[in-house]
C-alpha cells in the first residue's frame, strides 16, 4: 500500500495552482507612436522580439517579414527560426483565415489580403511557429508572415488577435488558458510596459462584477455586450432602446475592443449625451480634432461623471477615461464622438481610451465580460 504513495505525491503535485501568465502591454503612441496598445511577445525559435498590437476584435495574427515591401524596419526573420513551418491551402487553418487566395485544384502555399484601419491593406503567407508568451511557449502558433503593405495604418511591429474566431489565439491555444484572458490598459501616456495581459483563469480578479457577452453569428470575432443606457452625471440620459439594443440581423448593438481609439456611438445617442454633458459645465464649447465638446480646463472640476449601465453591472468611467487635454493643457474635450455616418453606423464601440486602467476580463467559456478597477500606470 505504502509503495503506491510516492506515485500518488507525484500526482497531487500535479494539481497545484496553475501560474499566472501575465505579458506586458505598453502604449503603442510611446513605444511605437501607433493609437493601439502592443504587447511584448517572441516569434520563433531563438525568439524575435515583436511589439505587437493587441485587438480583441481581429482573429488572425500577423507580422512584418524579412523583405516585405512597404513595412517598418523592424521585421521578424524566418530563415533565422529553427521552428517555422509552412502552411499550404489544404491545412484547415486556410479557410479561417479572412481574405484567403487559393487555387481550384492542387497544392499550393496559403496566401491571404486583408484591409485594416479603413484605408490600408497587405498581403501575407500563412505560416506556423513557436510564439512565446510571458514564460509559456506556445508551439505550431498559425499566423500570417506580411510580404506587402499599403497605407499607413498597419501597425509596425504586426498584430495579436484576440477574437472569438477559430484562429485567434485564444482559439488557438485551446485548453491551455481555458477561453478566458483579461487585460489592464494603462494610460495612453505612461511610457512603461506596465500593463499587463493576463491569459487563463489563474490571477484574475476573484471578485469582479460581469456582465454577459453577446453572440453575433454574423460578426463572429466581436464581443458584444447589452448597453442598457449611459447617465451623465445624476442624469440618465434619454435614449430610445432601439438605438441601443442588440441585434445580430444588422450587427447593432454595443462591443468592446480593443483595437479603437475613443468611443463612438451611433449619432443619435451620442448627441443625447453630448447634449446633456453640456447642459451641466460651463462653456463655450469649441471643437478640437475628433473632439467636439471642448472647453476651458480650469472649468473642469465642474463636468460630471458618464456612467454606462450593461445588464448587471454599472461603470462610472473615472475622469481620465471620459476627457482628454489639448496639448497645451488649456482644453479639456469630452473623449467620445459619434460614429461615422456609414454601414456600420449602427455600432457603438467602447474604445480603449475609456478601458484606461481597468481590468477587462473575457471569459468566453461562460460568455461574461467583467470589469473591475485596477491601476496599472
């Protein structure tokens, strides 16, 4: 019987608390001057240190490649990794991807196009090898090697998808983190990699307030939530629901993400919370880039706070997530805007600007959001 214990010891060792995997994020402005949060990772086998951005409503990873025609000067080296593989149109991961190219018959490499930020694009190689996060190393991790691109939104060091598709890196990772991550943005000023992104159920908050994600067929990768209504102050702002609720047939409804600079809201509601914001600080107002509700800073004691309600669950945005300063400091601007008059104009999007430091957590095997406050300036 006794000789059966230390099998037994071995495998309660087994049973342990799992670590925490905590990668560090930065804001791009001060590390890249890219609008988007990067975090450090490693490619490859050594592992090429890339700053990518991190965009919770893309699926697909990609980088810069060595040769890569209109790319930073940073790329990441295949022929330098012991590790990398390639992928041809018959791997399943092909098809997943947005915008693949492949023949009718034979076998052939797997190439995709993709258009990101409204006014680029590029074109890139589907490729496998080993990504490294925090101290995991995840190997076979499918992402697109980038030959071209054009415009000049592309994020410079690539881009970590964090979506709810099949080749996320959620997805991708399977039971590893168990579909759950979370992420805390610090200000978009601080110079440090002092956020952190924070993968699998292991250290996150016990103690978290949730609030349920949605699920659109039809845009697979965003995460929704229910936006019930937005107060301004004491005030809950007037907004018919239908301008609010969720709806999968025309993709309305509310998302958070990561991957967006400043909130923006279908026009309607946006001018309902305008309006009432106005009401209560002293003007004049003016408009500044984005931003059409400035005034003067030293009235800025004055401007009340923005509540967003979801299902279950209400977040008072602290100051610095709901105005931002003109460089001079003389301006404070209300941080929202509406949402382009367009097709996608019946989306409204809570950016990162209002995700400052706050812990954000996705847990997709239970379909919740959580949101807690957390500084990680």
């Amino acid at each position: 019987m006794a000789s059966k214990d230390p099998e037994r010891l071995k495998y309660l060792s087994t049973l342990a608390a799992q670590k925490t995997t905590a990668v560090p994020i930065a804001p791009g402005q001060q590390v890249l001057h890219t609008a988007n949060y990067v975090v450090r990772v490693k490619l490859g086998t050594p592992g090429q240190q890339m700053f990518m951005v991190l965009d919770t409503s893309n699926d697909a990873a990609w980088v810069p490649c060595s040769g890569c025609a209109g790319c930073s000067s940073t790329t990441f080296s295949p022929n330098a990794s012991t590790t990398l593989g390639s992928l041809d149109c018959s791997g399943a991961q092909c098809s997943q991807v947005r915008g693949f190219s492949c023949p009718a018959t034979g076998s052939s490499t797997c190439l995709f196009n993709q258009s990101y930020g409204g006014d680029s694009s590029l074109s890139a190689t589907l490729v496998q090898d080993a990504i490294t996060l925090a101290s995991d190393v995840i190997p076979g991790f499918t992402f697109g090697c980038i030959n071209a691109v054009s415009g000049g939104s592309i994020p410079p060091q690539g881009l970590l998808g964090l979506g709810r598709g099949p080749i996320s890196l959620l997805s991708q990772a399977g039971p590893i983190y168990s579909g759950v991550f979370s992420y805390c943005l610090p200000s978009f000023k601080n110079y440090y990699f002092s956020g952190s992104l924070k993968l699998g159920p292991a250290g996150q908050p016990k103690s978290i307030r949730t609030t349920p994600l949605l699920r659109n067929p039809h845009r697979p990768s965003l995460y929704y939530v229910n936006l019930t209504g937005v107060s301004v102050g004491r005030i809950r702002v007037p907004i018919p629901p239908e301008q609010l609720i969720f709806d999968p047939n025309t993709g309305a409804g509310t998302i958070i993400d990561s991957g967006t600079v400043i909130t923006r809201f279908v026009q309607p509601v946006y001018l309902a919370i305008r309006d009432e914001f106005r009401k209560q600080v002293n003007g004049p107002f003016s408009s500044l880039g984005a931003f059409d509700t400035c005034f003067a800073a030293t009235n800025e004691a004055e401007a009340p706070a923005i509540t967003l309600h979801f299902s279950g669950l209400s977040l008072v945005l602290p100051m610095e997530n709901s105005l931002i300063h003109s460089s001079s400091g003389s301006l404070a601007c209300l941080s929202m805007a509406a949402a382009p008059n367009n097709v996608n104009s019946v989306l409204n999007v809570i950016a990162n600007l209002q995700q400052q430091n706050l812990r954000i957590m996705f847990d997709t095997i239970n379909s919740r959001l959580g949101i807690a406050r957390e500084l990680c300036n």
